[in-house]
C-alpha cells in the first residue's frame, strides 16, 4: 500500500473491515517494515516464526485434499465404465430390455 495516497482500493477496504487497526499500522508503517519489526520482536523474545510451519501444513493439506479428489474421480470414471460395460454386456446378450 502507498502510504501518500488519498484513494482506498477494495483490498483495503476489505483489511479495514476485517481489522481496521491492522489497515492503520500498515498503512502507517507499510507491510516491510511490521515484518522488520515482528521478527526484531519475536528475536527478542525468543519466538520462533509461525509463518513457515504453517505455509508447510498448508502445502500438507492442500497435497493430501488433491490426492483425495483424484482418488474419488478415479473411482467414479471407474464405476461408471463397470456399469456401462455391464450394460452393454446385458443390452448385447438380450436381456435387459
């Protein structure tokens, strides 16, 4: 965000909704220099920095949600080429219809 601008951009107004003293202090003080002052702090008091952990369970997730929507999707073109085949069996032999 440019701190010189006299505009809000929906972006904006979206933090400012979310938590308006969050669209203060970064309008004020700008997004580099909160992350400068986080990692001072957390350095300080000896915290480690969450954001990795949890970008590395996000991926986690996000690698375990895809595998389970491709396993699902096999599954079901699977099922139906077996009922389709089975139908055509049926439908070929005479005895469905």
């Amino acid at each position: 965000m440019d701190k010189d601008r006299q505009t809000l951009s929906a972006t904006e107004l979206s933090k400012f909704s979310y938590c308006p003293y969050q669209w203060y202090y970064e309008r004020l003080y700008g997004r580099k220099e909160l992350r400068r002052l986080e990692v001072e702090r957390n350095e300080r008091l000896g915290l480690a920095d969450s954001r990795k952990e949890r970008m590395e369970a996000g991926n986690a997730y996000h690698k375990n949600a895809g595998r389970n929507i491709r396993r699902r999707r096999i599954t079901a073109v699977t099922a139906i080429v077996i009922m389709t085949a089975v139908l055509l069996y049926l439908l070929a032999k005479g005895g469905v219809l």
